[in-house]
C-alpha cells in the first residue's frame, strides 16, 4: 500500500476537512467523499463539488508543469478532453455504494 502525505496546511490546520480520497485497488477506482460538508453549510453541493475538480485539474497541471515541463495549457486542455470524453462515454462502470458517516 501507497500512501500520499498529508499537506503540510492541513496538518497545521486544527479545522482542515478531508474532502476527497481516490485509490486503485482490485482493478477500480475507490473512493471516499465528504458529502454534505457545503449543503449542511448552506451551500450548492455539486457547484462545490464542480469547483474542487477543476481546483484539483490545476493542481495536477502545476505539478505535470513542475515534474516534466509540460505545457500548462496544453496539458489542461488535454485533461478536460478527456474529463467530457469520460464522462459522455465511459470506460467502466461506477459500483459500489455511498457509505454515511466519518471516523
């Protein structure tokens, strides 16, 4: 097992919330989310949602830039393709189930 490190913001943070965590294990994708943290705060729920996926997009893009000198633009470009072409055909099924609550 591999495991990324905790953000060194997040660690200094006593309120820091984990929203999203994504694992390859037994051929898939398994995920945990923190569901309901904007709705409970009043907030639009998938809008959030909408706006930490493209945070995360150009995160990764900063860091493709930084590890491999990709183009930037390029390399946005190329993850939203493939994001819509995912999303209008994918390429596997989403299984599993929605699990409530935190440890």
């Amino acid at each position: 097992m591999k495991t990324l490190v905790i953000p060194p913001a997040a660690q200094r943070d006593e309120k820091a919330v984990q929203l999203l965590s994504a694992w390859a294990a037994e051929k898939g994708l398994h995920c945990t989310m923190n569901i309901g943290m904007w709705h409970d705060s009043g907030r639009d729920e998938p809008a959030a949602w909408g706006i930490l996926l493209s945070d995360v997009a150009r995160h990764i893009v900063n860091a493709l830039q930084e590890q491999y000198g990709l183009n930037p633009s390029d390399t946005l470009a190329d993850i939203r393709q493939a994001f819509d072409r995912e999303l209008g055909d994918p390429t596997s099924d989403v299984e599993g189930a929605f699990h409530h609550g935190h440890t």
